[in-house]
C-alpha cells in the first residue's frame, strides 16, 4: 500500500531515470521510481557470475570528453582505466581496431604512415571515381571511399550485415562514419578523453544514484497505470514511448541482441574484453569475456574461470528487449508523430533511449538529465 504522495514518479531505473532521481534528490524533491525488471539499473546492469561482473545487457564502457560528467559519475563511484581495444577475427586472421597504424600493417605489411596512406589512396580510387563528385548514399559507398575494398571485406561488410540484418548498400553511411581511421600505431577505440568502468561494477553506479530513493522493481507502469498516474505530481517516463500512447500511430521498430554466455573452466580464455568476428558465415558479431572489463595483469588468473558472452544480433519482436532504435525514413516519422503528442505534455517528461527513441551511449543521457530542471 503506498502512503506518501511524491514529486516525481520514474517509470525505469535505467542509466535516465537513476540520474534524474538523484538530481531531483540533490533539490530536496521526493521520488518514487519504478521498473518492470527484477532489477534496477536498466541496461547497465551486471550479474554477478563465478564473482565475475556479467554485463547481462551487453558490453558496456563508459567514454566521455565531458569532464563535468565524468566528475560527476566518478563521485558516485571511482572509475577504473579500462581502454577498449577490440580485435577483429576474420576466418583466423587476427586485426586491431579501429582501423589504425597496426591494422593496415596487419593487412598490407605497410610500416609507416606515409605508406599506408598511399595503399589507402589506391584502394579507395576506383570508389571516387565511381561516385563522380556526389556524397556516398549509403554504407557501402561510405566505406569503400573511406578505407577502400581490403579493409571494407574483411572487416565492415560481414560485421554490419550481420549487425544490422540488412545488405551494406542499404544501410545508411553514418553508422560507419563514426569509426576513427588513424596513422598512428593506437589501439583505444574511443577518442574521448576519459573512459572506464566503476570499480566494482555498474551496479555501485546505480545503487549510488539511488540512494535515499524509494524504489520498487517488478512494476510495470501499465499494468496499473491510473494508480501510477495518481501517486506523484511529475512523471518522468523512460520506457517506450509508442506504448506510452497505445500504439495509436503504430509500433516503432528495434534491433536487437540474444546472449549465449557460457562459463568456461580457464582463467582467459580470449585474452582481451571484446574480439569481433567480421566473417559473414560466423552467426555470432562478437565474444566478450567480461573479467576482462575489472580485471589486469595478473589479476586475470586469481579466478580460475571465466564467463563470456556470444551476441547474436536479431530482428526485434514484441516480448524482446528493444535495443537499438531503427532510425530510417519510416520509424523516424512515426517518432515524430509520437514526439508531437508528447511535447503537449505539462506533467511529464520523456527522457532516454526508449522514449526518446535516440541511440544514445551513456554519457551523453547523464550529460541530458544534467540541462534539465528538477
Ligand atoms: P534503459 O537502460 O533501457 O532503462 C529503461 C528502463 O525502463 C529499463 O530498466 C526498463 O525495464 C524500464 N521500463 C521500460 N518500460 C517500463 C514500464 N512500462 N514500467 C516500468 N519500467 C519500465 N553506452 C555506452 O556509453 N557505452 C557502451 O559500450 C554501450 N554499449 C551498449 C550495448 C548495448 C547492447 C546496448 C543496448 C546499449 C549500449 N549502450 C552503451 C547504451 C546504454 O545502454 C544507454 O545509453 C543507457 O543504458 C540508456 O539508459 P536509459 O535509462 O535511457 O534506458
Ligand atoms: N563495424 C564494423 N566492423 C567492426 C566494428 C564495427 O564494420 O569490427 C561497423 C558496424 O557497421 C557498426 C559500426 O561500425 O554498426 C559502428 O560500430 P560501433 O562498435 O561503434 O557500434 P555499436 O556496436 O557501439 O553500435
């Protein structure tokens, strides 16, 4: 039975709502935040596993330039210095990424920078001179101006086909034009500044975030949605937005991604976090061995085991977890539609992945909650 009347009712205890519950917190405004899972923390959460840290909705590494937001998370909780570096895996042959100094010494045997561009320059000729002056259209056109065939077939076409469930030439080019191309031998994935993950696990993020907060998980907002609707003042809504309003214009599409993780009697057994497979014929994007993430040196060998986690990316059907939005022409507009309604809203806020409808990465939902007002 609830007694108290709050300011803000948070409808997800995800990365938006946790933050955005501190804040209000922070101003002296009460909140109530609830979640359909058995757990809170949304996506970011971790099972614990043979005392090993399981990113159970997939890998996740927090980067940001943003000092404001790294000091505000590692006030939560300290950070440790992970640095992303995955390596490539087609058919055996073994590749650095993001496409760097090592990687196009991998592929062409080049060993400094002016020569790997003169091989980038002939590989990426005959995709100029096909597009005759106009913008690529698509990914496909994208890459191959970008890096050339090489690099596009061993490394692009059959992770983004398999990533996407779509041919390369009909996926549109920005997915591909966030990928750093460097001259220098640097494996970090990320350009950003500042990038981790909390010691001892995403879960001491959340559980700093919402400390003091009435939370109840197992909720679903709309098996009961009139209560819900009365207990607080403000919503803040983070789930899906098209659900938010019945479906009245349709349902938004997603990717998504099914785990197959396995415990493994070695104490490494791939020897880095995340090792993606380019081939198309392997069904899976990528392994991640998560010890990997908390883990360095010869810390790696105090648990005898490890836990990894194949993804398989997959065509999102109702009863699925919604990861990815669809941004193409029609799920765009069909955003847009919802987006409409929801700007007429005076008592609730719609904030995050899903009622957003935006792919966001985590820095940037904290760095959102922070120009909001509580
Ligand atoms: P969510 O974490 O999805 O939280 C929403 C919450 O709302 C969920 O807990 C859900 O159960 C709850 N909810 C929904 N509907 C209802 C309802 N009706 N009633 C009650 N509760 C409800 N970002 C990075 O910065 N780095 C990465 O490496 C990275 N990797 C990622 C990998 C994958 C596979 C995915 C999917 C995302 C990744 N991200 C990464 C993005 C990151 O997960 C998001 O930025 C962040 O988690 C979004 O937080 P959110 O609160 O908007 O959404
Ligand atoms: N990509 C690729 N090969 C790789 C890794 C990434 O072709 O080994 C492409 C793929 O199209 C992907 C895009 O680069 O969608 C962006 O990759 P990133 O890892 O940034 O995507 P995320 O999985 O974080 O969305």
């Amino acid at each position: 039975m609830l007694t108290n009347h709050y300011d803000y009712l948070i409808v997800g205890s995800g990365l938006f709502g946790a933050t955005f519950a501190y804040r209000a917190k922070q101003a002296g405004r009460t909140c109530l935040v609830i979640d359909k899972r058995p757990h809170l923390g949304g996506n970011v959460y971790c099972e614990q596993v043979e005392g090993i840290n399981v990113h159970k909705y997939g890998a996740h590494i927090f980067h940001t330039n943003n000092k404001q937001v790294w000091d505000f998370v590692n006030g939560i909780v300290p950070f440790n210095r992970y640095t992303n570096c995955p390596v490539a895996n087609y058919k055996g042959e073994l590749y650095n990424l993001p496409f760097n100094m090592n990687t196009f010494h991998q592929m062409w045997g080049v060993v400094t920078p002016a020569e790997a561009e003169a091989k980038i320059a002939e590989q990426r000729a005959a995709a100029l001179a096909a597009l005759n002056g106009r913008e690529p259209q698509n990914l496909e056109e994208q890459a191959l101006c970008l890096v050339g065939r090489d690099i596009y077939e061993k490394l692009i076409k059959g992770y983004t086909e398999k990533q996407w469930g779509r041919p390369c030439a009909e996926l549109p080019a920005f997915i591909i034009r966030r990928l750093p191309v460097r001259m220098v031998y640097n494996n970090n994935y990320f350009n950003d500044a500042y990038q981790g993950i909390p010691i001892g696990g995403y879960n001491r993020l959340i559980e700093g975030l919402l400390e003091g907060v009435d939370t109840q998980v197992n909720t679903d907002f709309f098996a009961d949605r009139e209560k819900w609707e009365a207990v607080a003042d403000k919503i803040v809504f983070t789930g899906k937005i098209d659900e938010y309003y019945n479906y009245c214009f349709g349902k938004l599409d997603y990717r998504t991604v099914r785990f197959e993780t396995e415990t493994i009697d070695t104490a490494n057994y791939q020897g880095n976090a995340v090792i993606n497979y380019t081939d198309r014929e392997t069904p899976y994007t990528r392994v991640i061995e998560h010890k990997h993430f908390e883990s360095f040196g010869q810390a790696v060998y105090d648990n005898p085991k490890t836990i990894i986690s194949r993804e398989y990316s997959t065509e999102w059907q109702d009863g699925m977890e919604p990861f990815y939005p669809i941004n193409d022409d029609k799920n765009s507009a069909l955003y847009e539609q919802y987006k409409q309604l929801a700007d007429q809203e005076t008592n609730v806020i719609f904030g995050g992945r899903l009622a957003e409808y935006k792919y966001y990465d985590m820095a940037p939902i904290i760095e959102k909650v922070m120009t909001l007002s509580v």
